[in-house]
C-alpha cells in the first residue's frame, strides 16, 4: 500500500495541478517509518526542505521516533539538531522518542541529560516519558533507580499507568522477589475502580515471574493456577505467551499430564500454539522420561511448520530427535536449505569449469606467434576468457537487461540472468564440438589419429596461413 501511495504522491507532484501539502507529505512519511524505511522518509524530509511546503514538528518527530525504535540514535540526534536550527521547538513526544532511544543503547548519562533539557524548557514528562524510563531501568536490572522513577511521577501528580507498573514487576521478577512484584499487581487490582486494569501482558509478567523463580517446583503451582483463572475471569484471553508460560511451569513441576491438556485447551480456545509452545512441552515430556509422547508431539510440530530448536535437540544424546530416516536435526535441515540455495550456482559453473578444461594445455600446443618479434604467453590465454567473461557480464547489464525491461515491463530476475548464461555456455560449447568436428575430420586426412601429440594444422580466425592449433591426446 505505501509503493501505491508513493505512486499517487507522485502524479501528484508531476499534475501541478493538486500540489501535496504537509498533511500529505506528513502521511507519506509516517508509512515509510511504519514499513521501516527510514532512507525514503528521510529523502521526502529532504525534499520538503527543498520545496515551498516546509516540514513541521509532526513530520519531525515521525522520522525521529521511527529512527529510534531502530537505535539509529546518533541519527536522530542529528535530525533533532536540525530541528532545533530550523527554529522547530520539540514538544514531549520528540523527547520521548529520544529517551526512549538512549536508554535501549543504555545511554543512561544523555537520557539524563535529555531529561533535564525539557524540564528547562518547561516541557514537562508525561506517563509515556516516565514509563519508557521504567521499563528501561528494569529490564537492566536497575530496579531501585525505577521506584525512584515512580516515586518522582507520584510527586509530579503523574499516575502511573498499566505498563509503567508491569514493567516495575518485570523488574522484581527478574530479580526474584516476586513477593514485590505480587505487591504491585494488588496495588494495580486495588485501583481498578480508578481506570487502572491489569492487561494481558501484566498477567504473563507474574505468571512468567513464578515460573523463573522457581515457585511451581516448589509446590506453590496453586498460585500460578489461581493467577491464569484470574485473567479469564477479568474478562482478558489468555494469548498464546500465557499458555507457553503455564506448560512451562507444569512442565518442571512434573505435571506433564496437565501441561498436555493445556495444549489441548489453547487449541479449542482458538489459540494456536507456536513453536516454543511445542519446543517447551516436548523438552518437558523429555525431561520427565516420556520420550514416546515427545515423540508423537514433534510429528506434530512438523506438520505444523515448525521446527526444534537447539536446546530441545541437545537432550538426545546423539543429537537427533527420533529415528534419523523419519526426522532430522535441525542443522542438518539448515545445511540442505544452503546447499538448495546455491544450487543455481552450481549449475552455472559445471559448464564453464567444461569449457575451461585444457585450456592452457590447448594454449601451449598452438601457435601463438604474432610476428618476428612477439608471442602471445599460454597463460594468458585463461585471461583473456576471464576479460571476454567481464565483458560480456557488462553488455548484459547495461544493455540487454535494460531492453528486456523495456520490452517486458519488468526487471529481469537472479534465475532468467542465470537461464541466460546457460544459454550462453550451451552455444560456446557447441562452437567447441564443432570446432573439435572438424579438427578430427582434418586429423584423419593427414592420417594423425595414431600420432601422440601431433598438431592438427586449422585456420585461425579466419587467417589463409594454415596454424597448428589443437593437440592429438
């Protein structure tokens, strides 16, 4: 859809008629950063500079942001600069954006230093400033510097919203203290009548959070059961993260049995499992001995499309999962789809590795005087393919792929340049068999098919001077 809109934007341009104004060139960008190409987003900021319709903070902030959820951060920071220049004053959301850029580079000195910056420009942090700093910190193991956060957004009169909270109890999970983390979603629960719900995501951080703490071996399943009949009766769908999760925790907890009917249960509820949903319950059917059930649930896997990965085929000893002739490991896999792909490579270069055979034998056998004075070196004679080989790989570029172009209407692909080539070489090797026709029938009139490196006397390009050429084997 973005190809068609930049088609459209540029008819456009080309009428005179219906010139684009901001909104469009703001849309057309936004499109480019939702697909990922910052490069054409940043040639149509270009563009605006150029033209009468300037960019406004809208479109500034668009590309700043798109640039940063791919950590192209010094980037932003430039085009940030260039904002600045142009006398675009930045609003909350291009700060965000940039904090939120500097932090996932851990950057913590310049998202400070960002942080200041506003409030001094009386650009006060909203909840999404304070949240991308939460979330931030806690997932590098920073969690009393993010209650420092939470605690400065209470004092600002900033509520913290769902995900400033779960992300403060991914915090305390991957630490381990999931009695804190416990506090914070009752903390949440408690203020359900205040517009704040716990989503989705907020419940597979806790049941996450038992799972690595270890609480289902302890026999503390019951509150992970608890949790998950929690989240139906909220009215949210467990999705297929929630399920993975509670067979995880079954799983090491030796309740195999449930962790099947788990399965079982997403697969009615509309929720299919994906391949670490397979690779989880079937690493715990190993685990707990049950190598027949693992066994039925990887052809199932299979079927599906999905694959095992390496930590589920390092628990057979022989790296394999099942019987070698049913089921590969998956390197073996990842081998053959490489050898697939340069397949196409293979093919082309059997027939030139044929026409480059006793090349050089060939060349020493002929007669490469030029003159009195001159004699063209055997070795040379492999060159001048290799340059004729260039060539030919240029006229092809620049002049027959073009004219198919024009003449198709499309670009000519990998395989038909390499269809091409075949064609190529099959020509270049039926001139040789010729060649070689003509040169045996020439042999038996000299009677030199008996004679061990006899030289058969045949013209050269054309040349009236009989020159010995191929050699007798």
């Amino acid at each position: 859809m973005v190809a068609e809109a930049a088609t459209l934007f540029d008819k456009m341009m080309r009428g005179g008629n219906c010139q684009p104004d901001v909104v469009t060139y703001g849309t057309l960008v936004k499109g480019f950063c939702m697909r990922g190409d910052n490069r054409a987003a940043i040639q149509l900021l270009r563009k605006m500079e150029e033209g009468v319709c300037k960019p406004d903070l809208v479109v500034y902030n668009t590309i700043i942001n798109s640039l940063c959820k791919d950590t192209l951060v010094d980037d932003a920071l430039n085009l940030f600069s260039e904002m600045m220049c142009k006398g675009i004053s930045p609003n909350v959301i291009t700060y965000t954006s940039l904090i939120n850029g500097v932090c996932k580079l851990g950057e913590w000195k310049e998202a400070t230093r960002l942080l200041n910056e506003m409030v001094s420009k009386n650009i006060f942090p909203d909840v999404f400033t304070f949240s991308v700093l939460v979330d931030t910190l806690c997932k590098e193991g920073m969690v009393v510097e993010a209650e420092g956060v939470v605690e400065m957004m209470i004092k600002r009169d900033i509520d913290p919203d769902t995900v400033t909270y779960t992300s403060l109890m991914d915090g305390y999970c991957l630490r381990g203290e999931i009695g804190k983390a416990q506090n914070v979603f009752e903390l949440m629960l408690s203020k359900g009548l205040m517009g704040l719900v716990a989503n989705t995501v907020t419940y597979n951080t806790l049941l996450d959070g038992f799972g690595k703490a270890g609480l289902c071996i302890a026999g503390k399943i019951e509150s992970a059961r608890d949790l998950f009949c929690g989240l139906s009766s909220k009215g949210l769908r467990p999705d297929v993260r929630t399920y993975t999760i509670m067979i995880y925790g079954l799983c090491i907890a030796g309740l195999t049995s449930e962790a099947e009917k788990f399965l079982i249960q997403m697969v009615e509820k509309g929720c299919s499992p994906d391949g670490c949903t397979y690779n989880t319950i079937i690493r715990g059917f190993i685990h707990n001995k049950q190598t027949s059930r693992a066994m039925v649930l990887i052809r199932t896997m299979v079927e599906k499309g999905f694959s095992a990965d390496a930590s589920t085929t390092e628990l057979i000893p022989d790296g394999s999962i099942g019987k070698p002739w049913r089921l590969c490991t998956v390197q073996k896999v990842e081998d053959f789809k490489t050898r697939l792909r340069i397949l196409p490579l293979w093919s082309a270069s059997t027939p030139i590795a044929v026409q480059y055979s006793l090349t050089i034998l060939q060349a020493v056998t002929m007669d490469r005087q030029i003159g009195t004075h001159f004699k063209i070196p055997a070795g040379s004679i492999l060159v001048i393919v290799l340059i004729s080989t260039a060539v030919s790989l240029t006229l092809i570029d620049r002049f027959l792929c073009p004219m198919w172009q024009k003449l198709t209407g499309q670009f000519s692909t990998s395989p038909q340049r390499i269809g091409l080539g075949h064609m190529l070489n099959v020509l270049g090797m039926a001139v040789l068999a010729l060649v070689e026709s003509k040169q045996l029938k020439i042999a038996k009139t000299h009677h030199l098919q008996d004679q061990l490196g006899a030289i058969v006397p045949i013209q050269q390009c054309g040349s009236q001077n009989g020159k010995p050429h191929y050699p007798i084997d």
